[in-house]
C-alpha cells in the first residue's frame, strides 16, 4: 500500500463519536463493591499501551455492572484517563479476554463510528506527541492532575484524518511493528527467568 496523494480531512471528534460516557462516581463504586472474580473493572494499569490489557485485578458483581451500564466499554471502544496519570488511551481489541469492562471512576469510554474512523489508528496517533499535546492541552495541574470537562473537551479536539483504508492501512503496519515487539519482550522474559 503507498500513501502518496493521501488526502486529509479535519474533523472534531463529535463528528465522529457515536457515544461517550464517564466511569461510574466514587460513590457508586466503592472497595466494599469488589469481588474477587466477576465482571472485570479497567483501570489505569491496563492502559500502558495500545491496546486494554488484561491484568486485571479488579472486579464487580454482573448485577453491579449491570446497574452502571453507561460504564461498561465494550470491544472496539476506547478507554481514556481523566485524572491521575494523564494522556492515557487505549483501545479493547477484538481478541480481548473479556467482551466487556467497567471502566473506574478515572476513566470514560469512547464509541466511534467505525465507517469514518479505523479505532486502532486514532489510538496510535494519540500516543504521538501531537495527538498527547491535543489530550494534554485541557489538564488542569491544580491537585491531582486532571482533564478539564473530558467529555466536553474531547469531543471539541480536531484532527486531520486520511480516508479509512489509509488508516486502516497504516495500523496494520503498527499492529504487526506491536506484535513483533511483544514477541521479542516474552523472549526477552524467558531468557531472562
């Protein structure tokens, strides 16, 4: 696939968000909440890179999940933080242990139309620095760092996207630059024990 004469568009993100939602208040998710297996609850540890992982160490009753259902993140759906350690995104990939996830009290979770937008490209382009920067640029630094009304805020950052199956196209070049670079850590690991 070549890239040359690939036109761009500006978009906001509104545009193309088909749902939004925060994680659940403080309130309604307290420790007493927890259960040591059940409905599984991400939080900032399970988004270090690209895609969700799923060490998770956290979990819900069905029943309590189910009465937060606007915080439940499905596959294909992002997941960014609000406060704490900032500019944290990631995607719940297909092949995720789980189909579904509550997001925490630090998070909310992003639906894209997938016929404008390749999801795993949108989540590579905000790890760059000008797709952190964007994210960034509504932080407040008072306290414990936080976004500034995250969904409002979100929604109103504009990129420029390429057509879908540039984008399509040049996540599959970083999906498989990804997985040779896990492959070399658990080789890595192995020797290493």
């Amino acid at each position: 696939m070549t890239f040359e004469n690939c036109k761009f568009r500006e978009v906001e993100l509104s545009s193309v968000i088909q749902d939004i939602a925060a994680g659940p208040f403080g309130s309604n998710l307290k420790v007493e909440c927890f259960v040591d297996d059940g409905f599984p609850i991400i939080d900032g540890a399970n988004l270090k890179r690209y895609k969700v992982t799923d060490n998770i160490t956290k979990f819900v009753t069905e029943e309590k999940a189910r009465s937060l259902y606007r915080a439940i993140a499905k596959r294909g759906e992002v997941v960014v933080t609000i406060s704490g350690t900032l500019g944290q995104i990631s995607y719940i990939p297909n092949d995720s242990k789980y189909e579904e996830y509550l997001v925490s009290q630090r998070q909310f979770r992003v639906k894209f139309d997938t016929n404008q937008v390749c999801v795993p490209y949108l989540v590579y382009y905000f790890h760059t620095y000008e797709g952190q920067s964007k994210i960034l640029e509504f932080s407040n630094q008072v306290g414990v760092p936080a976004l500034s009304q995250p969904l409002k805020n979100f929604r109103k950052i504009k990129i420029m996207l390429p057509s879908l199956n540039v984008q399509e196209g040049i996540a599959n070049i970083i999906e498989s630059i990804e997985k040779k670079i896990e492959i070399n850590n658990a080789i890595n690991n192995n020797l290493a024990s």
